[in-house]
C-alpha cells in the first residue's frame, strides 16, 4: 500500500492493482536492430484497474465511484531506446504515449529512464526513472488543492552477484 501522510493521519492513495493499467493495441512497429522501435497505433484501448474497493470507492485514478476499471479507446505511440553509451553502462528508455479519442488534446505520458550498470562480476547497479502525466488521474498536493499532476519515481538499485 502506498500513503499519503498529514500531521494526524495516514491516508491510503495506492494498492495492489490499484491503479493497474493494461494496454492492448493493432499497430505497425518500426525497429532499428536492438538500438530502437517505435510503435504507432490508431487502435488502442488502456483499461485501468482500481480492485481495492476504498480507492474505487473514492473514484481514485480516473474510474468512476464505485467501479473497478475504466476503459479508453484512443491510439498509442511506444517507443524503446537501448545503447550501451560505455563500458558495462547501458541506457535504456521506454515511452507511453496514449491519446484518448473522447479527450484527443489530453495525452497520458508514461516514461521510464534506466541507467544499468555492471560494476564487477559481483555487484550491479541501476537507476530508474519514471515520469507520469494523466489527466484523469487527480493529484492532492500539500496546499490541499487537487488535480492532474507530474508523477516522478526515482529508484536506486543495488544487487549482488553470485553463482551456486
């Protein structure tokens, strides 16, 4: 579960397939080797999930009160960019674009940034970015006021090697 936590109270935003999104699209895919590809879609549908039934109740991430998914039909452009830019250090980028047919001048942004590295044949390390931008998905920021907003995820990973 994740929170949002005041000076009183703890306040649930997110759970377990609260939001989960799941996309489907019909497309054409350009790739360039293992460098790049682009993916262009007119048809596409992204159903979000809301399965714990406080958030769903509350309309939390763009579903209407009380009801478990929301489904958009729009279309979608993904992209993905893979280069090893030095030794042992690779970046990787994927992005979500989906423009919803009912609102077309409201694009959802969904992207990560990955940042792998290979210290030794022991340790690895990676840094993860991810942006979000929905407009269905209203935010509460600090003053209290509430609305759409930039998401930023940020994650530091560390990991030990070794075979058995």
């Amino acid at each position: 579960p994740g929170y949002r936590y005041t000076d009183t109270e703890e306040i649930l935003i997110s759970n377990f397939m609260a939001p989960g999104f799941f996309i489907a699209s019909i497309g054409y895919t350009l790739k360039e080797d293992d460098l790049f590809s682009v993916t262009l879609s007119a048809l596409s549908n992204k159903t979000t999930f809301v399965l714990n039934d406080e958030l769903s109740n509350e309309g939390a991430f763009g579903v209407d009160p009380g009801e478990k998914l929301r489904a958009e039909f729009g279309a979608s452009l993904t992209g993905t960019f893979k280069k090893e830019i030095m030794t042992n250090v690779e970046l990787r980028s994927n992005l979500l674009l989906f423009m919803n047919y009912e609102t077309p001048r409201s694009i959802d942004v969904n992207w990560d940034l990955f940042l792998v590295m290979k210290i030794n044949k022991f340790l690895t390390t990676n840094f993860t970015l991810q942006m979000i931008y929905d407009d269905d998905i209203d935010i509460t920021r600090d003053d209290g006021s509430v609305g759409p907003a930039l998401q930023i995820r940020n994650v530091l990973n560390v990991g030990l090697n070794f075979k058995l």
